[in-house]
C-alpha cells in the first residue's frame, strides 16, 4: 500500500512538473511565435502571431521614447562631455591625430583634390585677390574723406618722425656715392654743359677759358662736399619733415587726385597676391608649415579647440538631439529588424531567466502535483 501511495505522488509530481515546465516554455515561446497569424477556416487562431511580432510597432514606439527619455537624454551626454577623464581622453586621441597631420607628406593640394576640388591654385589665387582688393576697397572707402594724420596710428606717426634724419642721411650718402662714380661725374658734366648753353656768349666764354673737363672736376669735389656737410643733411630732414606734416594734413582723396595713390595701391596689391603664389602654398608637404608650430599647436590651440568644440556641443546638444530626431531613428531600426533576430536579441540577454522561468513553472508543478496527490490520498 505504501509503495502504490508513493508511486502515486512521484506520478502526480512528475506530471506536475512537466505541465508547469511545458506551460511556462511555451509561454515563452509564444512570445515569439508564431511570426505570423494563423487561419484555420479562414478564422485567426487565438494568440497568433506572437506577442512580440504582433506588438512590434508598439515596441518599437516605447523602445524609442525609452532610450530618449530614459537611456541617451541630453543631461547625460552633457555629464559624459564635462568629465574630466573624458576631456582627457579626447585630449590624448587629439594629439595623436595632431602629430599624423604634423608628420604628414600630403601636400595642402592633394587634400584639396581628395575632396573634389579642382585647379586649386588658380582658385585660391582669384580668391585671394578678390579678397584682398574687397578689403583694399573697403578701407579706401572707410577712409577717403579722412586726413592723412587721423588714418595713420600716432605709434607709426612717431617712427615716421624718427627714421627722417635717416632717410636724410640716405639721400646724401646716395648722392655722394653716385657723384663720385664715373657715372655721376658725367651726369655733372652734361648738366654744367646744358647750363652754359643756355647762358650765351658769357657762357660760351667761360666753358673756352675754363673748358668742360676742368669745370667738372672743380664741381665735382665741391658738390660731395656740399652732401657731406652736416648742415645739408639738417636741411634736407627740415624739408622732408615739413613735406610730410603738408601731406599728413591732406584726406587720402586729396592725395589721390595729387599723385594717384589709389589706384597704385590697387595695382600694388595685385602684385602682392602674384608674388605670394598659391602654388608655392600648395605644394609643399603640411609638415613644413606644422612642424615649427608643433609645440603651439598641441599645447596651446588643441586645448582651445577642444574646449570652444565641448562648448558648442553642450550649448547646442538639445537642439541636436532634437533635430536628430533619436526616437525616429530608434523606431525605424527596430521596425527593420526581422522577429527572429529580435527573439535572438532578447534570448542572448534573456536566455538564463527564460531558462530559470521555465525551471520554475516545472517545480511550482511538480510542488501543486505533489499536494494533489496527497490530497487524493487522503480522501
């Protein structure tokens, strides 16, 4: 009797035990499938398709307001860019990228074709002279009715005043210089010549008793000894320094219609943009422009650049976020995804506590078997 009452309760456990165990895996199961309903008849059977694949647009609405409002917020990633640890890390992995530009043998040109932009040279020459005659023009214009005092700095102003007495002494020390040379010694002669010419018979006279060459050479030495007199030279710098204070009172279009400035200065900056070819820019390996920089770069403009890019990120995160529209592009992937490669997303985080649910309807089964038969046995 005994035996038959245990062997009833192992039955009655076992059986328990397998319907829980078999009820809760195909619980599980009917998660996931079927993928699609079911008709017999041409009526749906019940709880086809699967909870997941019936419910996916809705799972994948509530997976993306989850990760906007919940997992990837606009606080968090501001917490992420403010860290130090993670400042850190950007700092390093610019570095690295720093020192690659610095070593590099690429040329400003191949950069430029490598992102589709042809005739580089040419192109940024034209810009540079439209660039700069677009500021030429634009200065003239700021300052056109201005006088030459009220353009020019008072700091340049005073150097002006300063390097008089030395642009006197370089005019003498020319002029000494050139009349002394065979050449000034014959540009003296003709112009002794052209004066007695236009003098008549008194000049005619003096050239046949002194003769031309014996007039040079008495002039000659008189006239260097004129430039070299310190007294020339303080003549000259009170001419020049009383010129310049004339000018410095005049507006630039004064100038202008006196010596033509204007449009010189024009043609001055083409030559400028012609001489600074873009060519020579161009081809010369980025190395040679970075690497006696490299010490200012990494230490000084990498810092800022990092800190002025954080900057913007973190002012302008939400707005990005926003525009990004994170729960759209949350909602489309999932949407794209087939259901079993959702069932196999789930059971690789899920697949110990599906195993474990199952274990458990099995033993809660097996348990309700257990007291069935007890019960059985005692009525």
């Amino acid at each position: 009797m005994v035996m038959k009452d245990l062997l009833l309760v192992l039955i009655m456990i076992s059986i328990g035990a397998a319907i829980g165990g078999v009820t809760n895996s195909l619980a599980i199961k009917m998660l996931f499938r079927p993928y699609k309903p079911i008709f017999v008849f041409g009526k749906r059977v019940p709880f086809t398709p699967g909870l997941i694949p019936k419910r996916r647009q809705e799972l994948a609405n509530q997976l993306g307001k989850m990760v906007v409002e919940h997992l990837l917020t606009a606080e968090g990633i501001k917490r992420k860019f403010l860290q130090s640890q993670f400042q850190e890390q950007i700092k390093s992995w610019g570095e690295i990228q720093v020192k690659k530009l610095i070593q590099s043998d690429k040329t400003p040109e191949q950069i430029m074709t490598a992102l589709s932009i042809e005739n580089s040279n040419d192109l940024i020459n034209s810009k540079l002279k439209v660039f700069a005659q677009s500021k030429y023009n634009e200065l003239i214009r700021e300052n056109k009715k201005k006088s030459l005092q009220e353009i020019v700095p008072e700091h340049v102003e005073d150097d002006l005043y300063v390097a008089i007495p030395k642009v006197a002494s370089f005019i003498t020390e020319k002029g000494i210089t050139y009349f002394e040379s065979p050449e000034g010694k014959q540009k003296l002669k003709k112009m002794i010549e052209d004066f007695l010419s236009t003098r008549g018979m008194l000049g005619n006279m003096i050239g046949m008793f002194l003769g031309n060459d014996s007039l040079v050479d008495k002039v000659q030495p008189e006239v260097v000894k004129f430039l070299k007199n310190q007294e020339t030279k303080n003549l000259l710098t009170t001419l020049i320094a009383r010129e310049w204070t004339s000018i410095k009172e005049m507006t630039l279009e004064e100038i202008d219609a006196k010596w033509g400035v204007i449009e010189k200065g024009s043609g001055l900056i083409d030559r400028i943009v012609e001489i600074v070819n873009a060519n020579d820019l161009l081809t010369k390996p980025l190395s040679t422009y970075l690497k006696p920089n490299e010490e200012i770069l990494i230490n000084k403009w990498l810092p800022k650049a990092i800190e002025l890019t954080t900057n913007y990120l973190v002012s302008h995160l939400e707005e990005m976020m926003k525009r990004l529209k994170l729960e759209d592009v949350v909602k489309e992937q999932v949407e794209t995804f087939a259901v079993d490669r959702l069932e196999d997303m789930i059971l690789s985080i899920s697949r110990k506590e599906f195993k474990m649910i199952t274990y458990l309807g099995a033993l809660l089964g097996g348990i309700i078997g257990g007291f069935q038969a007890i019960i059985v046995m005692l009525f």
